[in-house]
C-alpha cells in the first residue's frame, strides 16, 4: 500500500487538477425524472415502476428490441459469461445464518419481555421514513476503503439492497473495480455481459431508462447492476469513461451506489470527490481503524462538505474482534465524519450471494441505518 503521505498529495493534486473543485459534482443537465431520461418519480411525480424485462434482458442490448435511430450500435456484443464457474460454485455449502439459533432465540424472548422493542420500532420506522425521501437529482453514493478486503462489495451490495428495499425509483449499483471485483456474485447475478467500460462508450443522453436498462443486470426488487468486468484479469476503467458512465446514468436512477477499488486507485479518488456522499469501510481492527483515521484526518484538510459527508462503515470481520468499537468510533468521530458499526456475521463471512433473511437481525438493522446515514448526507448536496 503507498504511504499515506504519498497518496493524500496525490489525491489533492488529482483533485485540483482534473478541473473541477474537490467535491465539485459532474455536470448534471437534468432532474431524475427528466424527459428525455426516465420515468423516474420525483417528489411531485408518483414513481412509475420500470416496464418488466424482455425475456432476453440480460442476453441482448435493449436498442434491438426498441431501437433509438440515433443511438449508435455498440462497437461488438459480448458473450454472456456466468458470474461463478458452476463446478466451483458446487463448493459452496448451504447459506449459514448470519447468527447462532440460541443469539436468535435469546433476541427474540428480549424483544418479548423487554420495553426496548418500542424503541427499536420507532428507530425502524425513522430509517424507513429517510430512506423513502423522494429525490429531485439522483443521488451517487461511492463505497471505497483504504484497504482491500475491508468490506466495500459486501457493503456496496446491502446498502443496495436498503434502497432498492425502500425505494420505489430505479436504484444503480456500478462496480468501478474491475479487478476480479465480487459485487455480481454477492448480488446473485447470474451471468454478466455488458460492462461499465463498455457503456462508456454506448450510453447516449437520449437514450431512454427502457434502452439503458437493456445493458443492465436486473436485480429484485427495482435494481440494476452494472459489472465492472466479465471476471477476467486485466481489464481497466479510466477515469473519463467512469465520469461519462456516472454523468449519464444519474439522471435514470434516484439513488446509486458505486463499488470502487482500493484507495489510492484513481477512479476510486474520482468517484469521491464526484459523489454526494461517501462511505469508507474499515476492518475493525487495530491498523483499520489507525489507517482510516488518516484518511478522515487527511479530509478535514479538504472543503467542510467532504468529511461531513463521509460515514465509515466499521466492520467487524472476525468474531470477537476485540476492539472497543464504541471507542473507536468516538475515535474516529471526532474527525468530523460519521460512523457506523457494522457486527461480524456468519452468512457474511462466508461469501457468495447475500440473502437477507439469512442475514443477522443485528446486521439487518445496521446496514439499513447506515444506508439511511449515507442516503441523509447526500441530500445535502447539489
Ligand atoms: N460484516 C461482515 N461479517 C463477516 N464477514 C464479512 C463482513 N463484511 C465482509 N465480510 C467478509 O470480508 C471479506 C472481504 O469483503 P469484501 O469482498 O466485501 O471486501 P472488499 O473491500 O470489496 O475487497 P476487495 O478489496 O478485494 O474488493 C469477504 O470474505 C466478506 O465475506
Ligand atoms: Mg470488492
């Protein structure tokens, strides 16, 4: 990893470089909702559910079966591929619970004898009320860490998960990490094609939701997937076709969340100062949480509504991690940011497709909240 020094001047200079103001979003030319884009809801509008799929969604782009005579057929359609390889995925046992029988059974008689259930009631009922803001723009939320392995796909996937849950506008997860990245296998996507290198060169700004969706993954619920790659080694993203993606598709989708690559990764710097909200998860150990706090530290140097934006997803990636979490988070608090802690769970940990009714009830409750934090902060921005 390069010396935190190393990269923050990095970062600064890409920032001030690339013409536009640290935090400075691209150039948005129309509302979510707008004409030419989407029948997208506004907060005047009733959302209108996207139109179903054509059988074929995944396996053929859209402008085949409504063609735009201005949209310029893609250079080359590529081969459907299979997210996992089905004689690895055999190796998979069946999906664990996120906790122990006897952690549920414990929860459940809690909840029964004690007075803490209306309370908890009451916070649910205010996480659901934030997640269901209409937005006029479409909200991009970039999901990055100082560290690989530190949680970012599987974060990127449940706060998904939370919008396209609560939401009743289209919402986007993009993989900015085209490096063998695990967003389409823990979104249970079956087989990928399009990729989003490849949009950056097909998406038009009169393209319709029906058009762009047709390079979509469809995801239960009303979300969209857009793979970083196919699962090969060695394919890029750069920054311009990551800005051109990002700059097009925000009018179709009220909320997007982007799964980017490790910090100092250029794209990932690009999509941090480019979104309206950012999450940055750290391992809940020792050197996460000393290597996070150098990070926000290195922020607070950058305009107020950087750090301000920020929400660590503090994650717990082994059981009993012996962390103080509630100090840490005090620790890391103080750096002007907001954070979260997200527990250790066993269905988690053991990779693949996320299923939320397998999730823990402790991990449930806090991937929604701290969708509804990262949700809350991008309102507050442009
Ligand atoms: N809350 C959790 N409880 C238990 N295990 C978790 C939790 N969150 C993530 N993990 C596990 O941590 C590992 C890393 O997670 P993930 O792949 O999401 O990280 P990443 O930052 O996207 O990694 P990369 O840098 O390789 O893209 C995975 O094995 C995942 O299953
Ligand atoms: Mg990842």
């Amino acid at each position: 990893m390069a010396n935190a020094d190393n990269w923050q001047g990095e970062v600064l200079r890409t920032l001030r470089d690339d013409g536009s103001t640290p935090g400075q979003e691209p150039p948005v030319d129309s509302p979510v909702g707008s004409p030419v884009g989407s029948p997208v809801g506004t907060p005047t509008d009733t959302p209108v559910a996207v139109p179903p799929p054509h059988p074929d969604q995944q396996h053929a782009p859209r402008p085949g079966v409504r063609p735009h005579p201005v949209t310029p057929p893609p250079p080359h359609t590529p081969d459907s591929r299979p997210v996992l390889d089905p004689s690895l995925a055999a190796a998979a046992h069946r999906p664990r619970h996120g906790e122990h029988l006897a952690s549920r059974a414990v929860r459940i008689l809690r909840r029964t004898v004690s007075s803490s259930a209306a309370r908890e009631v009451a916070e649910t009922t205010a996480i659901a009320e934030t997640l269901q803001r209409p937005v006029t723009t479409g909200r991009q939320i970039a999901v990055t860490s100082i560290r690989g392995g530190a949680g970012k796909s599987t974060v990127t996937a449940l706060l998904g998960m939370a919008y396209a849950h609560y939401r009743q506008d289209p919402v986007l997860l993009v993989e900015a990490d085209p490096a063998l990245g695990s967003l389409p296998s823990r979104l249970g996507a079956e087989s990928v094609r399009w990729t989003t290198g490849d949009l950056a060169g097909i998406v038009e700004p009169q393209m319709s939701l029906l058009d762009v969706t047709g390079y979509l993954v469809q995801l239960p619920g009303n979300a969209w997937l857009l793979p970083g790659s196919q699962g090969q080694i060695g394919t890029m993203l750069d920054t311009k076709a990551y800005e051109r993606v990002m700059v097009s598709l925000r009018r179709y989708f009220g909320v997007t969340v982007v799964d980017c690559e490790t910090l100092p990764a250029e794209v990932a710097r690009v999509a941090l100062a480019a979104a309206q909200a950012r999450v940055l998860t750290a391992p809940a150990t020792l050197e996460g949480i000393t290597s996070t706090h150098a990070v926000l530290q290195w922020m607070r140097g950058l305009p107020r509504h950087m750090i301000t934006g920020t929400v660590v997803a503090l994650t717990e990636l082994v059981p009993h991690s012996g962390i103080d979490l509630d100090k840490a988070a005090q620790r890391l608090t103080e750096t002007g940011a907001s954070v979260r802690a997200l527990p250790y769970d066993r269905h988690l940990a053991a990779g693949g497709p996320i299923r939320t009714e397998r999730l823990a009830h402790a991990t449930r409750e806090a991937a929604a909240a701290l969708a509804a934090d990262a949700f809350r902060l991008s309102q507050q921005r442009r």
